[in-house]
C-alpha cells in the first residue's frame, strides 16, 4: 500500500476546525480507496505556540516538517498580534525556506453555487491562477529610517531575478498546457512599472517559444480585474506576481462564489521540499468556533495536495463528493446555506462511503 506522510498544522481561528474536517474527509477516502494510506503528524505551532513560547514554530520545525511528504495547512492570523507579525513568523518562512515557488489557485463555480455575477454560471468560470510565491513585492527588502519624524522614510521593493521569472513561467505555461483549452494570459503593471514588469513581459515571450501548442497574451493588473468580471469566460491559466495574483485570487473567489471554497498549493514543482497545501480564507475570527466554518476550501485543498502526491484519482474522487454535496444544498451560510461544518463534512463522508461518488 502506498504511504504518504502529512505534517498537519491547522494553527489559527478556524484552521483547527476546517482541518479537523479535512482529516476526516480524507480518512474516509483512504478507507474507501484502499489502495494509500496517509500518516499525519500534528503539530500545534501558530499564535497560541508564540504566546507560550515568543515564538511561532521550534528552531527545528523545518527539520520536522522536512520528514513530510505535503503539509496541510489551516490559517494563522491573531486578533491580538499583528498580521505581519504572524504572517513572517510561521507561513512565510516555511514558504521561502522550502522555495516553494508556485503558489497555486485554481477557481471555479461548483455546482449549487451561485456566482454575484448575472448569468455566469459553472463552465463560464474555471481558472488557475498561478502566483510567483518567492519574491516579487514578497520580497520583505526594504526598511524604514527616521522613525517618527517628519523626514521618515520607508522603502517596499520588489525583486524580481531571472531565475525567479523564468522558472514561475516555465511552470505556469506548463500549467496552462495541461489543461484543455491550453492559454495563458500573463499579467502585469508594465506601462507603469518598467523595470521589472517589463522584464517579465520579455521573460514570458522568450518563455513562449518553447510552448507552441498553448496560446498567450498579455493583460494589465487593472485591466485583468475588468475582464474577470465582464469576460470570464476568455480567462483560462493566469500567471502574475506575488501581489498582483493575491488580488486577483480575492476577486475570483468572490465571483466563484466564496472564499469559503478557495484552495491553494504552496508548491516546489522540483520537488526538493515537501508542498504546502491550506485554504485562502485565512483565520476568520468572526467566525471561530460557532462550527460554521465552510470545509469545502478545506477539502479542496486536500485534493489538491493528493493529486500532488500521485493519487490523481482519489483526489477526482473527493472533488465530485464535494460537488455532489453542493449540487445538494448542503451548503454552509456563506454560501447562503445553513449547514454547519460538522455536517456539511459529513455529508461528503457519506458521498465517499456512497456509490455516488
Ligand atoms: C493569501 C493571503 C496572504 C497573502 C495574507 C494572509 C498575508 O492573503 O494567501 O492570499 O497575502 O499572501
Ligand atoms: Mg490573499
């Protein structure tokens, strides 16, 4: 039987919740496949870990996490500790120390879900947004002098190197050439930025002569957020910076619907590091433990991280479980629905355990 082993680290607000779920989904996958088995490792590091300890993660959770096959991620975030703070103490430096540098976003409208733009519904909106994860405005270079006078000054550069630009759209253009419709179109700022987003629209050109059989073009940030509302249906593979792509992946999770549903791969396409898979929604604190977290990013993301570890199938077999629950109306309120958490997740366990799925 194939084994893969998975660092959990469910960390922050409703990360525990809708990993707890994500477990469980994927327990009674394994259980119905028959053909892997997952080994989990749990680690309790985030917020609470840092208030206890001044610290987000040990001096030698890298090593431990080195020991997985994917991590399965949930949220961090704290309303008593600054967003920055939490963010450079446990998700970023687990994202720069394994270079994962493809961060992953796919979106579409599920069935049963119903998209805030008239008329668009699934099969109008099925996107992959590919963000560069590793440098870009991400970068963290920068500073701050004269702290508190008039004459302060603070600096946010952008980074962009060859290697960095290359190889995100070396991978996006195989993205976009996996998928049917095989087109990308790559987003930049380059009539106002012309340093590095020029560079990147000379890196994509030289990129495309190596991919003939996918189609390309080239679409300003601004320009991009139009299009996304008024022609989804011409959006297929995306790539973008770090920035850039986090707005944009904000705006398609709203039109397919909810945040609630989006997933993302924190990924090393070289594989020399384990991948990290978590939800977008991050921690929501609103939300926290009134058990109405929406699982369905949550399992989405599961999916994802077993179609990276070759279980292709089992990972086809969860997304039509999880549809089928949607068409369903199994849905939880941000979704208009009034599921809980625990059920929504148990109907998708039921899906697996049915024919149906
Ligand atoms: C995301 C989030 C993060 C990001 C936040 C939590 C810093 O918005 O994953 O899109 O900007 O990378
Ligand atoms: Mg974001």
């Amino acid at each position: 039987m194939r084994q893969h082993r998975i660092a959990a680290i469910p960390a922050d607000g409703i990360g525990p919740e809708v990993i707890a779920a994500g477990l469980e989904v994927l327990d009674a996958l394994a259980a119905r496949d028959g053909g892997f088995k997952l080994v989990v490792d749990h680690y309790d590091w985030g917020s609470d870990y840092y208030r206890k300890h001044g610290k987000f993660m040990p001096a030698d959770a890298m090593a431990w996490l080195r020991t997985a096959d994917a991590i399965y991620f949930g949220a961090v975030g704290d309303p008593d500790i600054p967003d920055d703070v939490t963010l450079w103490g446990l998700r970023l430096p687990i994202c720069q120390g394994f270079d994962q540098y493809a961060n992953v976003r796919p979106t579409r409208i599920f069935p049963g879900v119903s998209s805030p733009l008239a008329g668009v519904g699934p099969g109008d909106l099925d996107w992959l947004i590919i963000r560069e994860n590793s440098e870009g405005e991400y970068a963290g270079h920068g500073g701050r002098a004269h702290r508190g006078l008039p004459e302060e000054v603070a600096t946010e550069t952008a980074i962009f190197t060859r290697r960095g630009v290359e190889r995100i759209m070396r991978y996006a253009f195989e993205q976009a050439r996996a998928r049917p419709r095989k087109h990308l179109t790559v987003v930049t700022k380059s009539n106002a930025q012309r340093h590095g987003m020029v560079f990147w629209d000379e890196i994509a050109a030289m990129v495309s002569h190596d991919f003939k059989d996918v189609t390309w073009d080239k679409e300003l940030v601004d320009a991009m957020t139009q299009r996304m509302v008024r022609r989804p249906q011409s959006i297929d593979t995306v790539v973008a910076t770090n920035l850039h792509a986090d707005i944009l992946s904000d705006l398609a999770a709203a039109l397919a619907g909810s945040l609630g549903i989006a997933p993302t791969g924190n990924v090393d396409p070289e594989r020399r590091s384990p991948s990290m898979f978590e939800p977008i929604h991050g921690s929501a604190f609103d939300i926290t433990g009134k058990g109405i977290a929406n699982p369905v990013a949550s399992f989405w993301t599961a999916a994802m991280m077993l179609e990276h570890l070759g279980e292709k199938q089992a990972a086809g077999t969860l997304m039509r479980a999880v549809e089928t629950v949607c068409a369903a109306g199994v849905l939880t309120p941000d979704l208009g629905g009034k599921a809980t958490t625990k059920e929504v997740t148990a109907a998708v366990c039921e899906a697996l355990r049915g024919s149906n799925a």
